[in-house]
C-alpha cells in the first residue's frame, strides 16, 4: 500500500529564503521508512533556485502529490525510474529523458525497491526568462507556455539525457565538501547545469527517445504506456507520441505490449476505449454520440463503426436512451 505525501514547492521556497536546507521530515513527517538514505531535502541555491539531491532508496511504495506554482522544475535522473500523473496525463520519468514542467500540480508514483540518483532543480519562471534569456520564441506553442504561463500546462518537455547534464548532475551528487566550500561548489555547479539545459532548450528540435537501458526500466516504460491509454481514451496518443512519453522507441514500445499483453499497442488502446464506451452504455445516462466523444471518436458513424468492428453488433442502450 503506498504512502500518501503532500508537498507544496512554494512553501520550501519561502523556508529556504531563512535557512540552508530543509530536510524532508521537517514537510512531510518521519520519512526514515520511505527515503533510505543519509539526507533527504531541499537545498538553497539562491533565492530563484533550489536543488534536490535524489541519492536514496525507496524504503516502501509512495504516491506524492507535489504542488508548484509559478515554477519551472528540471528532473534530471541517472538512475531509476517513476510515474507521474499532471491532469489526466501520465508519463515515465526515466533515465532517458530530462523532464522540463511547470504544472501547478502532480502526482507521483514509486515503487518500493527503487534506487535513485539524479537531481531535481526548482527555478522561478520569470527568473529563468531574465536571467538567462531561455528563447522561447523557438518553442512549439506548448512547450513556450511552460515558460511563459503563470496558471501551469500539463505538457511536459522532454530533452535527450546528454553527458554533459549526466557529468554536471554526477558531480553535484558526489560531491564531499563541507561548508563554506560546499555551498559556493554547489551553487557554481548548479549554474553550469542550468546553462547547459538553457542552450538545449534554445537548440531544441524534436528527437528521437533513447533507449532505457535495462529490462526493469522497459518493463516499467510499457506498464506506464498501458497506464495512459487507460487514462486517456478520450485522446488517445498516437505511437509516435506515447513512445516519446515513456522514452522508448517505436520498436520497442511494440515488441513490449506483444510481451507483456500479447497485441500491439494500438489494439490494447482500442479495447480500453470500447471497455470504457461498454461501461458507459450499461449505465445508460449518456447518448451514443456523447459516448463515443468521451472515447475519442469524433461522432456516432465513426464510434459505430469501430465498435462494430470490435464487438460484432452495433452500440446499444436501454429502450429509454437516446441513441445519439
């Protein structure tokens, strides 16, 4: 049974205009049991910017529900992998990606086990816009709101994880320094990392996912996958964007749901969506042409014709419905 948390990414960020770092028990209550490890908490960069260390291990399963308004958070991981969930959107934050997201709110899911090390990096929006002059002009529509909107998108940028980020992210983990040294290394290192983001970003062009590097992270990927399509069937993604979500290729998104499910992922999000579209006509409060909108079909001939496909006979509802 996971743990339930709750963190308010503003309220760290006005504690830390008075202290140095504040760990996680100070937020959320004893988190010995969940966070195996020697510290665990957030630390001051300068008053726009603070980093969390990721070094620890799950002790048990956790869901942590992180509110973030008005900033920009960087998920760098070198390690380790875990689902969240923004609005109705669910995505595998793995080692294959760098997450760039400024949603006022989401959801995390990790399982108990799971070792990880990377870096989480809070900024100030306005902060990053000014100070180092991030070119969202370049941007697809989307990605420039992570940028440039107060009230938060549930789009979620994603960057190839480069060996500079890797080296530049390592090093700030490793490091062994005590203060006052510790605290100048880390905030010289901290600015390199978010330099080195800044010039992907303002040289961004769409790339192709990397491959995860063990069968874990796969497995984890196409159970993430399968996850959205349950999630999503009012719009579903295609191939080519639910592969980028969860950071695998096409190929290998592919070969996983005939693994794992024994059909292709575009099959396993079609039987989702007639399952939720037959749910939805045995409850018999919704007509034919709604339904098949709320499953991603654009009108009843459309949603008709597929579930005809699927089932054999066309959708029906009690005698008192109306049918569209």
């Amino acid at each position: 049974m996971h743990k339930f948390l709750s963190l308010d990414l503003q309220e760290i960020r006005t504690e830390l205009l008075t202290k140095k770092f504040v760990r996680s028990s100070e937020v959320l209550g004893p988190t010995e049991e969940i966070f195996v490890t020697k510290e665990h908490g957030y630390r001051h960069i300068g008053d726009p910017v603070f980093l969390h260390v990721m070094s620890f291990e799950a002790g048990q399963p956790y869901r942590l529900k992180m509110g973030r308004k008005g900033l920009v958070c960087v998920q760098i991981n070198i390690k380790g992998a875990y689902s969240r969930l923004v609005g109705d959107r669910t995505d595998l934050v793995s080692p294959a990606m760098i997450h760039i997201t400024n949603s006022q709110r989401s959801v995390v899911d990790a399982e108990a086990g799971t070792k990880f090390r990377g870096l989480l990096l809070v900024c100030d929006r306005e902060y990053l816009l000014d100070q180092y002059a991030v070119n969202v002009d370049r941007l697809p529509t989307p990605y420039r709101l992570i940028f440039t909107s107060d009230v938060g998108v549930a789009e979620v940028m994603q960057l190839p994880n480069s060996q500079s980020t890797i080296s530049i992210a390592d090093q700030i983990i490793s490091c062994k320094l005590t203060e006052p040294l510790r605290s100048h290394y880390l905030r010289a290192k901290t600015i390199e990392l978010i330099c080195d983001i800044v010039l992907q970003i303002n040289t961004h062009a769409t790339q192709r996912p990397i491959r995860l590097r063990t069968s874990l992270e796969k497995s984890q990927a196409i159970e993430t996958a399968a996850n959205i399509y349950r999630r999503e069937v009012s719009r579903p993604p295609t191939i080519e964007q639910l592969a980028l979500r969860v950071g695998l290729n096409r190929n290998d998104l592919t070969n996983g749901f005939r693994d794992m499910f024994g059909t292709t992922p575009h099959y396993y999000g079609l039987m989702r969506r007639m399952e939720r579209a037959e749910d939805l006509l045995r409850d018999g409060t919704l007509s034919i042409s709604e339904i098949a909108r709320r499953v991603g079909y654009e009108g009843y001939s459309s949603f008709s014709r597929a579930y005809h496909a699927h089932y054999g006979h066309a959708p029906a509802q009690s005698e008192d419905q109306p049918i569209g």
